[in-house]
C-alpha cells in the first residue's frame, strides 16, 4: 500500500461517496424498517418456534420453560392408527385437485378462444371467476345446502331421476370426489385467465401461415395453439409441485365432519385437531413441521424447475 | 365473406352452449341460495323454491339483523377491512418501492428480496404462529386480525413489477429536481401505479372481508369475532349428532334454512357489490404476476 497524497486524496473522496451513497440509501432502508419488523417477529420468529415439536410443550411453561423430550412427538405421531390415511389422503386430495385443476382450465381456455362472438366470450369469462372471491365459509354453506339429503336441490333432482338420495358430504365414497370438484368450480375461472393470456400472445401470423398450409381449426389448435401454450403450462405444473401437501385447509375444514375422516381428513385438519382440541402443541408442531419442510423442499425444487426450464423467477 | 361450412358453425353453437351453460353453474347455486333466503319457509321445506322467490319474505333477513351478535360482529369485520386494508396497503407500497430498485442502485436489494420471500416458501407452522400471536399480547383484540398478516408478500411482488415497469426516466429526472426517495415514491410511483394499486386494494379488502379462521381461533371471546367468523360457526358447525333429531325438530330446522341461506347472502353480497370492479382491475394484476418477460 503506497501512502502517497494523491492516493489519500482518493481515500478520501471514496469515502465520501460512500457515505453519500449511504445517505442516498438511507431513506429505501427507513421505508423498509416496518415491513421488516413485522415480518420477523411475525414470520421468523415461528420458524424459530417449531422447537415446540421437540419439547412437550405447555401454555404455561413457554417456549423456554417446557422440557425437551427429542423426537418423542414425531414417535407419537408416527404411531397413531390414522397418520398413514392421513397422509394419504392429503397426497390423493392434492394430487387429484392439482391434475384436475390443471386440465379443466386448459381446455375451457382453449374453447373460449374459439368463441367468435365477443359478448358470450366476455358474458362467459366474467361468470366463471366468481366463485374465486367467496370464502369457503359461504360456499361451504353453499354445498352443505345444495347437497342435502333430505332437502338439497341436487339430491331433488336426483329424486326425479329416479336416484336414493346420496348423503354427499358424510358418505366416503363420494366426499373426496366432492372436494375435487367443488375446487376445481370454485377456482377454475380463475386459472383459465393465465391461459386465455398465454393464447392471445400467440403470433396470429402462425394462424395465418397454418391455414394456407390447409390446416383446419383442430389441426391449429393442436399444433399452434397447445405448442404455444406450453411455457406457461409447464410453469403451471412446475409451480404446482409445491401444492402437493396442500389439500385445502379452508375447504376441508368447512366441509368435513367425523363421519368423512377416513377419506377427507387431511394433515392440516389433523394439526388444527390436535392443537386445539387436544392441546397437544408439540405433537401438532411436529406434524406441522414435517408438512412444512417436505413443502419446503418441493418448493424450492419446483421453482428451480421454473426457473431452469421456463425461465421463470418469482421476483 | 369469408365462407363458414356448416360443422364450424355446428362446433360454434355446441360450443358456445356449453359455455354459457358452464358459466351458468358458476353463479346458479348462489341464485338458489339467493332464492331459498328470500322465500316463506313452508315453500322452502315443500321443495318449490328453485331459482326465484316462493311466497316472497324477508322474515330471515329481519330474523338475522336483529340478532345483536350479528350486528356486532359486523361492525368489527367492517373495522378489520378499514384498518386491515390501510395498514396492509401502506405497507405494500412502503415495501415494494425499495425493492423494485436495481441491484445497482439499491445494493441491499437483493438481501431484502430473500428476507420477503423466504416466509412464502417455509412457515413455522399452525401452533408456533399462534403462540407468537399470543406472547405478542394480540389475542382477543382486533390487532390480531391486521397485524400478524400486515405484509401481504403477493400483494409486494405483484406492485414490485407494477413498479419496475414504469419508465426510469421518471424517477431520474425526479432526482434532478431535488425530489428524494420518499417524495419519488409518493407524488411519481403511486400515482401512476393507481391500476396496480386498484388490483392489490381489492385483493386485500376481498382477503379482510373472507378471513374466517383467524377470527376463529385467535379470538377466545366469540363477542369478538368478525362477521366470517361468525357465520362459519352458524353456517358450518352445526351438530352431526343431531342429523336424526332433525325430523323430529323439522320446523325449526326448516326457519333455519332459509335463515342460513339468508347469512350466507350477506357474507356474499360485499363481495357481489365489488366484483365489477375486481374484475375489471384483475385480470390485469394476475397476468401481470403470473407471466412476466
């Protein structure tokens, strides 16, 4: 290191613009300072609080004051008659709402697109994403009323159809299948927008080129449209791999009852029964926390899938 | 003119059908509910009631409105919206700004990133949250319903883009005027960005006006739950074990019928009221946040 003045001098000004810098900075740190705050104390510090899984953990005694018992929770878990269909059951739900939430949105976008009429095309569109903004709260109310047996309109119209009625909602056989469909109603209008995008972006000079070749509609749709589709599509696959122990608290919760467990109870329910009925927090954080690595790491897979494959980055 | 041969035309007319009648399933048990909550109950348990009034009534409306714990938890959702929207939407904008810099510009940017949006990819989980709720000293109260979900991450990315597609040329020639960050922000970005805040706000008040679950269970007094809450224990929870005394109850039960149907229409209706607007802003704000160049 020479000491020479003009190398002090430059020292020095580096040094100013340094702290310009800071100063210039400052401001985007301050706006940032209450975001901040909130999102560890209220974010990180429950990540730091899933130690409860490791403790036999009480209300009174805290996160520093219960006793460690090691793995005892997970072993408890582990050893309770349902985990296996629990868990089961959530990968089934899941997978099953995520296939189907998938094809039914490609295939309505597609059709809409074929709609040469631009009122039903709009009429249509701002139809289907309705049930995306009620809670499950109200369809669930919703369901619960039109699935009755003995006074539900579906199972009236069954009557007339010559059917018994069906007990939808505590009959196993028929619960899973009720949740799927009722998901993919509820969301479905909203997932064909991103598709109805992704088809409009396709270069109509395609089209054009396609029907002087003599392709009819069919050929276009499954040689143009589809392939130019397929970006987005397997974004949307990849994306969805994190939703694979995501079977839908808020659907499950409000539709579900003790008769449908065996087929509708999923890990989210299970954790919420646990915490709150039995007041076994440690048991019901060791749950939570297997959930929330395994969902960790197909996240974080996923998005590297994205990212990799579709060049897709979340910010 | 172009010829259409008739299989097109065939195709066309199945296939608009279809779609009307698909969209027509969208909203259709919402009108029969609508239906059953505006009938006289006797018609309602006689089975006439399909998709209009029966003997046109609004006993269950004014049956549900005079309820007090009705009006009351009315009154703390509508408090939840007002606060919850106005903290989340503050912090959004406050959040997104620094954010949408360039890693040039900003060097902590890319840092902060991380910090946001590593609580989208791990969570502590069910009871950790809750306990964290608890020592904060929020249960019970209706900061519990706005403060630990203050910052809507979403809502972040999706302005953060909103952000980065204005022009940089705003905000130099901002600088060369004197403004500061702060002022940039506030008199330049959202200005601009009103669409993108348009989408975000009514995401949010749609997201305060749905939260159920929360209510539910970080609230120990049911005097304090909001309206969601409310309803999911009077809609949802009813009694399984009760399923055979329903016969024998049938009167009752059926007033509680259309009384339900009456309390689900509400739970709807502001968000009925709202839609023409959601729908206009969002489809921009989700094309926006799910396909990006």
């Amino acid at each position: 290191m020479s000491s020479s003045p003009s190398n002090v001098w430059k020292g020095g000004a580096k040094r100013e613009m340094k702290a310009a810098k800071w100063m210039r900075e400052l401001p985007l740190h301050l706006l940032l300072l209450p975001g901040l705050i909130l999102v560890l104390v209220y974010c990180y510090v429950p990540m730091l609080g899933v130690v409860i899984a490791f403790q036999k953990f009480t209300i009174f005694s805290g996160w520093f004051g219960s006793p460690w018992i090691g793995f005892d929770n997970f072993k408890f878990v582990l050893d309770m008659p349902n985990t296996g269909q629990v868990v089961w059951n959530t990968i089934f739900i899941a997978c099953m709402k995520i296939v189907a939430g998938l094809f039914v949105p490609i295939l309505i976008a597609i059709l809409l697109n074929e709609v040469t009429r631009s009122s039903i095309k709009r009429g249509v569109q701002t139809l289907i994403y309705l049930p995306h903004f009620l809670s499950w709260v109200i369809l669930g109310g919703i369901l619960i009323d039109l699935l009755s047996p003995s006074e539900g309109i579906v199972n009236a119209l069954l009557g007339k159809l010559g059917v018994e009625p069906i007990f939808f909602l505590a009959d196993n056989r028929w619960f899973p299948a009720v949740l799927i469909f009722s998901d993919v109603w509820k969301e479905f209008g909203f997932s064909t927008i991103v598709y109805l995008a992704a088809i409009t972006s396709v270069n109509p000079t395609l089209y054009e080129a396609a029907v002087m070749d003599g392709a009819n509609r069919w050929k276009q749709t499954l040689h143009i449209t589809l392939p130019g589709m397929m970006p987005i599509i397997v974004l949307m696959v990849t994306l969805s791999l994190g939703n694979v122990l995501n079977a839908g608290f808020d659907q499950v919760f409000n539709l579900s009852n003790p008769l449908v467990y065996e087929s509708g109870d999923i890990l989210d329910t299970m954790i919420y029964r646990i915490a709150f009925n039995d007041a076994q927090y440690g048991v019901a954080t060791a749950v939570g926390l297997f959930k929330s690595v395994v969902s960790f790491l197909l996240i974080s897979v996923s998005y590297w899938l994205a990212y990799r494959f579709a060049n897709y980055r979340i910010f | 003119m172009q010829h259409i041969s008739w299989s097109r035309r065939l195709f066309l007319a199945v296939n608009s059908s279809f779609l009307i009648f698909l969209a027509f399933l969208c909203f259709l048990p919402l009108i029969h509910v609508m239906a059953v909550s505006f009938s006289d109950s006797a018609a309602v348990a006689a089975g006439q009631v399909t998709f209009w009034p029966v003997d046109f009534s609004l006993k269950s409306y004014d049956f549900i409105i005079s309820r007090p714990e009705f009006i009351r938890s009315l009154g703390i959702t509508v408090e939840r919206v007002v606060l919850g929207t106005f903290i989340n939407m503050m912090l959004t904008i406050m959040i997104a700004y620094p954010l949408s810099k360039e890693a040039r510009s900003f060097r902590f940017r890319t840092g902060y990133v991380w910090i946001f949006v590593f609580t989208i990819l791990f969570s502590g989980g069910l009871v950790p949250w809750y306990m964290t709720i608890k020592n904060t000293g929020l249960l019970d109260s209706i900061w519990a319903l706005v403060i630990p979900g203050a910052v809507p991450v979403f809502n972040v990315i999706l302005l953060l883009n909103f952000f980065r597609g204005l022009p940089k040329e705003l905000e130099e020639s901002c600088f060369i005027d004197g403004a500061g960050h702060v002022r940039t922000l506030w008199s330049i970005y959202v200005p601009l960005s009103l669409p993108g805040l348009a989408t975000v706000g009514l995401f949010t008040i749609v997201g305060h006006w749905n939260g159920w679950f929360d209510g539910l269970i970080l609230m120990n007094k049911p005097e304090h739950y909001p309206l969601s809450s409310y309803l999911q224990t009077i809609i949802i929870n009813f009694d399984f074990s009760q399923v055979k005394q329903e016969d024998i109850h049938k009167l009752s039960q059926i007033s509680t019928r259309t009384s339900k149907a009456a309390q689900i229409i509400v739970g709807a209706l502001p968000i009925l009221l709202v839609y023409p607007f959601l729908q206009k802003y969002f489809v921009k704000g989700i094309v926006l946040g799910s396909v990006k160049e």
